[in-house]
C-alpha cells in the first residue's frame, strides 16, 4: 500500500499470523488498535482465511458470530468514548 501514498501517510500493521478474527477481538487486540486512533486517521481491516476452518475451535467464525463480535466491540469502544 505504501507505493500508492506519499511520505506523509504512515501504515501500522497489527497483525499476527495464525490469528483468527475471533482470536483479534477476544484478545482485545482490535480495542488496541482502536485506543490509539486520532481524528483523521483510517483504519483498514481484513479478515477471513484464518476463520474458515471449522475444525479449529478457536479460530472459527461463522459470518454470523462475526458480524455480532464485530459490532459489540466497536459500540463498545463507541461508548467508551463519548
């Protein structure tokens, strides 16, 4: 992505391999993430090959689960903020 912005963009990457979005949200990693955003600042995420895998209970996301954690989380930090 940096070949697409000038200097003055500065990309943080969080992500650690083998996670999964539910592993993200459960560890708090993404209300990291979140704590440190000022105004002006973009968030891009992506999730999806590591929540597939329905033998790996503690990867697994169905879309459903997904939606509701990924909704909790942000109203979450929403109202923490006001």
């Amino acid at each position: 992505m940096e070949l697409y912005f000038n200097d003055n963009v500065k990309f943080v990457n969080r992500a650690l391999g083998g996670r999964s979005t539910g592993n993200y949200l459960r560890q708090g990693r993404l209300n990291q993430v979140l704590c440190e955003v000022v105004p002006g600042d973009y968030v891009l995420i992506e999730f999806g090959h590591n929540d597939a895998d329905t033998s790996k209970v503690d990867r697994f996301v169905s879309t459903a689960n997904l939606f509701s954690m990924s909704f909790k989380c942000l109203n979450n930090f929403l109202l923490l903020k006001q």
